[in-house]
C-alpha cells in the first residue's frame, strides 16, 4: 500500500525469525529505501494492509502464530507506525483476512487457527480496536484463506483451507457476522494458499489453491451461487505456495504466477483461449520464496512480481 502518501506503491513484510516486520518505502524506480523494522509478537506469518480507525491512513494486522495473538499497527500517514497492539487469537493463527462481516460499515477481522481446527472473528470496532474473538470450528488445521462474495450477494464470504484434509470449506456469509454451515470441496495434498478470481470471465468468482504437497494448483470455477465445480489441478514447480493474479500480457486475461519454495522458482501461467493454463514460463527466485504480490511498483501500467 501507499504508506506515506506519495502515490508509490511501499512494501510491509513479516520476518518469521526475527520477530518483526519491516517497512519498505518505494521511490516509484524499482527501488525501495532502507527498511524500517516493527517489532511483532512470536513468528509472525501473514499480513493484511487497510484502514481500519478511519483515519485515510492505512494500517497493518499481522497474525502472530508462536504466541497465538494478532498484532495492529496504526499508521501516521508518513511512512511510520505506532507499536504494536495485541488481541488474542486461536492456537497457531497463520492467515488474517479483512472485511465487513457484521454490515455496521467498520472492517472486522477473521483469523484461521492452525492448530485448533477453527477461525476466529474479530468484530471492529472502527476505531482501531477490535471485540473480544468467537471461533467456528472447521476442518483439519485450518490454513489459508481468502474473502470475497462467492453469491452475489452483496456479503461477505470466506474460504478456508483445511491442511491435513486436503479441502477447503466455503462459509457464505449471513451479513450479520454468522456463517451457513460450511460446505468442503476436495483438492489436492496439503493446499496452503487460496485466492480468488474470475479466471474465465463469467462474471463469477473462481478459486486458486496451491497444493504444496503434491506440486499443483487446484482451480475451481464458480457457478456464482456460493457453489464450485470440481477441482481442475495443473502440475507446477516443487512445493507450491503463494499466488498472485494479474494480467501479464496484456490480453484482457488473468494470469496466474505460482511460488514454488523448494526449487526455487515462479511458475507464470498464461490465460490462453480454452483457459487451460497450458503456457507456462519459469523464473529463478532467490532462496525458499514463500509468498508473491503482482502490482505496479515503477508505475509503468503494466504489473510486477514481488516475491519474498
């Protein structure tokens, strides 16, 4: 996000090892100044970026899974953050996800819980606190997740990876916080990451999950009621992790770009005209890449790669 107002794309990063995450301020020529460091709670995982004290200032939450917390900092609009704030999650939270679950127009939390087989929800308060978390119980180690409106309906819903199963649960949101019971669909071994897109331009949101476990991505079409089709797998790098959605070659259609943290690559999947994904380019990443974003850092219309 732009953390300093200057109309350049800034990076925040999570530092799993060092407890702490570090603020890149962007100079808009692909290049970043000297980082600044935030100290987290214990093994910080997973980052979100938005506004939630309604200041026009943006914010960080973090999920900090060794000391089963999540951790606000509020933004000053300059490039710098307050300390961090601590609220309780699960056991184990790894992925943080934003939106207005509750329709009282303040952005509440939702956190999935490794090692409690649930998620937690954080409702906001619009001040940059945030009420005490309730949990729903889902699969095996909840994972990743994502949020978006699967049934057009105007709330929010949310996907969950379940680890051991090798599912995901879709929960369609009731707009007043709850969820329907859960529905699971079947992909591949271990899936971590979960994004949304329309893929095949229906008009309807489709899913993307990576399979870390046996190399591939899942993608399930939408059939824009909250339901999915089967699962379409295509074989990528080793391990599989993050995904970014972007269109790449200018076509008018989404692109897929896959990290893969055991070889050490990106797998870039060009939308074709049947929508196979069959076209696929490697590139060498540095060292275990875990996580990757598609944005526009030098501000030339046309999206990079950011790979951490």
């Amino acid at each position: 996000g732009d953390f300093n107002n200057n109309t350049k794309l800034d990076l925040a990063v999570t530092d799993a090892q060092s407890n702490a995450i570090s603020v890149l301020l962007a100079d808009g020529h692909r290049t970043f100044q000297q980082e600044t460091t935030y100290s987290t709670g214990t093994r910080p995982t997973s980052i979100i970026v938005n506004d939630f004290n309604n200041d026009s200032k943006l914010d960080l939450v973090v999920a900090n899974g060794g000391d089963n917390s999540i951790g606000i900092f509020l933004g000053n609009g300059n490039g710098t953050f307050g300390n961090e704030i601590t609220y309780a999650a699960g056991t184990s939270p790894l992925s943080v996800r934003t939106a207005d679950f509750n329709n009282d127009s303040k952005l509440d939390l939702v956190v999935t819980n490794d090692e409690e087989n649930a998620i937690s929800m954080l409702f906001g308060n619009g001040n940059g606190t945030f009420q005490n978390q309730i949990k729903y119980i889902l699969g095996s180690h909840a994972y990743g997740s994502t949020v978006a409106d699967l049934n057009n309906d105007r709330k929010p819903d949310l996907v969950v990876g379940n680890f051991f199963d090798g599912t995901i649960s879709v929960l369609l949101g009731k707009g007043d916080g709850s969820f329907e019971n859960q529905t699971t669909y079947t992909v591949g071994a271990l899936p971590l990451i979960i994004v949304s897109a329309d893929l095949n331009d229906d008009s309807k949101l489709d899913l993307i999950v990576s399979n870390s476990d046996d190399n591939t991505i899942s993608i399930l079409h939408g059939n824009g009621d909250g339901a999915f089709q089967n699962e379409i797998t295509h074989t990528v790098g080793s391990h599989p992790y993050g995904i970014a959605v972007a269109d790449f070659n200018n076509d008018g259609k989404l692109d897929l770009a896959v990290v893969n943290a055991r070889d050490n690559t990106i797998t870039v999947m060009l939308n074709d005209e049947d929508e196979t994904f069959q076209n696929q380019i490697t590139y060498m990443a540095g060292s275990g890449p875990s996580n990757i974003v598609a944005a526009d850092i030098d501000n030339d219309a046309k999206p990079d790669l950011v790979v951490v």
